[in-house]
C-alpha cells in the first residue's frame, strides 16, 4: 500500500474495476441453456490507474465511448467498490461512504438527475439542506451567490418537469454544489445544452472553483468545455491511462499538423495553396491549410515569400481533432504515450 502525498486532493493509485457480466446465446434455447448453465465474462473497465490531484486543480477527463471514465468517477464518489488498488479522495477512502466524506464531494452526471421531478427545484434544495445539514445562513448565502452566478431567478418555484434541459441543469448543478464539495465530478455536465446554456456552466464551474479552491475531474465531449476549464488532462483508452499532461502536449502527441492562417491581399485559389499544405480551405481573403509540425517555418517561409499575404498565425490542431487521431482508428490499445 502507497502513502498518498499528504495534500493530495485525490489520490489514485493502481485503481481497478471488472465487471461480471452475463453471457448468453441468442435465441429461446439460448435463454434456457443460460439459466441452467450462467456463463459470466469478466469486462475491465479499469485497469491499473494512478494519479494525484492537489486542492483547487481542475482536470479535462478523456477518452472515447466505454473508456472506463464513468467507472473511475463512480469509483471515486464510492458509488462502485474498486476490484483492487487504492483511492483516497479529501483524506477519506470513498468505498466506506462515510457521511464525512459524502460532504466533501459531489458527483454530478448529465444524463441522470436527482431534483424530484414534480416539485420545484427549490423543494429539492430544501430536501438537500436537511440531508447535508446546512446551517440556514449558509444555505441563504449559498442560495444568492448561485441564483446571482447561475440566473436562477424565476426558475426555483417552476415544477421541474416544466424547465427546459438548460434550466434544469442549472438547477441540478446547484443542487450538487449546495452543500460547498470540495472535490466535484462532473460528468457530461454540459451535454445536450445549446452553446450559451453550455457557456453558462462553464462560467459557474469556474466562479465555483476559485471562490472554493475546488478541485474538479470534468468529462465531456464537448471539448470547450476542456480546453476553457481544465489545464491538465488525462487521457484514458480502454481502462488505463495513456496521457497525463497539460493540453498543449497532448497536442503535440497528435499526427494532426498545424494549422496556418493566412489574411491575403489578393486571392488565391485552394489549388495554388494545396502546394504548401493539406486540408486547405479558402474563403474570400482568408484561408487556411494544415502542415506537418516539423515543416511549420519552412512552409510559412515559402507562403510569405510567394503569396501577398497581409498576416499569417500558426495555430496548434484543435482538441477535437487531437482526440480523432489518437482514437479514431479504434484498433489495439494504444500505446502508453507520455506520464508527465
Ligand atoms: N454495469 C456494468 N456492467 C458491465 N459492464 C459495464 C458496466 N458499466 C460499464 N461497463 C463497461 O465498462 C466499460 C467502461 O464503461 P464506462 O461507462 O466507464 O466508460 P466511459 O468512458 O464513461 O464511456 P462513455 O464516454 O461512453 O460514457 C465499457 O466497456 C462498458 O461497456
């Protein structure tokens, strides 16, 4: 058994996760040859994952579908005991879900609510200030800085059945964070919501982090909602780790070359630009192509000598593309890339 940096907000070491699950064939006889004989397969959700993340730090959590994200953050708020290794999150061990712990934290999951659907939020802020105890100048206080961050007036005493998914999820975060965690995951916090609405989150996630010194594991596949929050990112592929750095780095673990901007003075065809890169597009005066990392001077040299260009910046791939060439090709597991 490790011993876990003494500040360490969350602790994770070797962490691990099987699932038993239920084979069976096709089919009627299937169905009986299963219920006299079960044949079970182990699934490894996770396998083996470590790290440490200290008070007030927010982390990009990535990967494709079926990575093993969701299980780790279930595992880490105790909602699913471990199949080996060690996690420790605010001093607790969250397996026991100790009433401590629980107060500590808060995991928040798009796809799943927890205000009670008939009644307005505000009833199910009440019900969570009687479970978490919240003193009632606390609650008063917690209540106005959230309505202010959030925009809440208006919507508390709206049955929740009746709010848009932008409303609700404002009042499911609210909700979550009303007993002030100090370590948040959040989990597709922003799914499904329109790109104000998404920005809106984003926003009170920040605002929540400074003003609490929060630490957060954020999963999303919106990566604005990333690249706007979290400086650090892992990286998980089928249950284990394959990067842990910041998001300028994982850049650079990328096929995807950079990108060139170029403002023109006079047009050029994408044809003509297709000689100094690929993926050109060209509209009006502007235009953009992408090049091999290695070769960004070189052909930046040659457009500004050949073309009549007003300006030209060189920008890293976007995240989204990072991520389709990393995963993409959904072959073997990938390669341990970089642990920084
Ligand atoms: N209750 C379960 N029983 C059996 N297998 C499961 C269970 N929950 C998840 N899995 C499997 O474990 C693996 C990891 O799933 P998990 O939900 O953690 O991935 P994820 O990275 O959160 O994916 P997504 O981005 O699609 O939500 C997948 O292969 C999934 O099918």
């Amino acid at each position: 058994m490790t011993t876990s940096p003494p500040d360490a907000a969350v602790h994770v070491r070797d962490l691990r996760k099987a699932y038993a699950v239920h084979e069976k064939e096709p089919g009627f006889m299937g169905s009986l040859r299963s219920f006299v004989s079960r044949k079970t397969r182990q699934v490894e959700a996770v396998r083996g994952v470590s790290f440490d993340l200290h008070p007030g730090e927010v982390v990009g959590f990535l990967g494709p579908n079926g990575a093993g994200k969701t299980t780790t953050l279930k595992m880490l708020s105790g909602l699913l005991h471990p199949s080996g290794g060690e996690a420790r999150v605010a001093g607790f061990e969250p397996r026991r879900r100790e009433a401590a712990f629980l107060r500590q934290i808060t995991l928040v999951m798009g796809q799943k609510q927890q205000l009670i659907w008939d009644l307005p939020a505000l009833d199910s802020f009440l019900v969570n200030q009687a479970i978490y105890e919240i003193p009632d100048d606390q609650y008063r206080a917690t209540m106005r800085e959230f309505t202010d961050v959030l925009g809440l007036d208006g919507i508390l005493k709206k049955q929740v059945r009746k709010l848009s998914l932008g409303e609700r999820m404002k009042c499911e975060l609210a909700a979550a964070l009303l007993h002030r965690p100090k370590v948040l995951f959040l989990d597709e916090p922003t799914i499904g919501l329109d790109v104000n609405m998404q920005e809106s989150v984003r926003a009170f996630v920040r605002d929540y982090n400074e003003r609490y010194d929060a630490t957060v594991i954020l999963t999303s596949h919106y990566m604005a909602d990333v690249t706007a929050l979290a400086r650090r990112i892992l990286v998980i592929d089928q249950g284990a780790l394959v990067f842990d750095g910041d998001l300028g780095s994982l850049a650079g673990q990328a096929r995807a070359g950079k990108t060139i901007r170029l403002q023109l003075r006079s047009p050029v065809t994408a044809q003509a630009l297709a000689a100094y890169g690929q993926d050109v597009s060209v509209d009006g005066l502007s235009a953009q192509l992408s090049v091999p990392r290695a070769e960004v001077s070189e052909r930046a040299a040659r457009l500004l000598a050949d073309l009549d260009v007003a300006d030209l910046t060189v920008e890293d791939p976007s995240i989204e593309a990072v991520m389709a060439d990393l995963f993409g090709h959904r072959t073997p597991p990938a390669p341990a890339l970089e642990s920084a």
